[in-house]
C-alpha cells in the first residue's frame, strides 16, 4: 500500500485507513519498525457516513459482477 510505504519512508507523518489492513501492516516487519497506532475512530455516522461503499472502473464488469454477487 503506498500510504503505508510513504509513512515508512517519513514522506507523511500519519496515515487513516481500514483497521483491519492497517493492523495486518503494523505487524509486519516493516511496521512494526516504524509505526504505532495512536488511535481508532469511533464508528460514528456523522463522521464516516452509514456503510460501506465500493468503485470500480466501469470496463472492470467482471469484477463488478462478483462484488454484486457477494453483496447478494
């Protein structure tokens, strides 16, 4: 992920992304030597929005087709 290589690098000071992906990043080797979590946003929809939300290039049909199927 190229935020997480930017932070690594010191190009950014801080990064907001999934915690799930983010906390897989922070046990790797690389994150582990160079990051730490300060801090998880609460899960408030005036901050975040209601839900989850997805894109996709409009040629990448097939790959809309399967995000369709599993939202199913």
């Amino acid at each position: 992920d190229e935020a997480n290589q930017d932070l690594a690098a010191g190009r950014i000071d801080a990064v907001q992304a999934d915690s799930i992906a983010l906390v897989e990043y922070l046990k790797s080797d690389q994150g582990k030597a160079c990051c730490d979590l300060k801090g998880m946003v609460a899960p408030d929809d005036e901050v975040l929005g209601p839900g989850i939300g997805a894109g996709v290039r409009k040629e990448d049909t097939a790959l809309k087709e399967k995000i369709n199927a599993g939202i199913k």
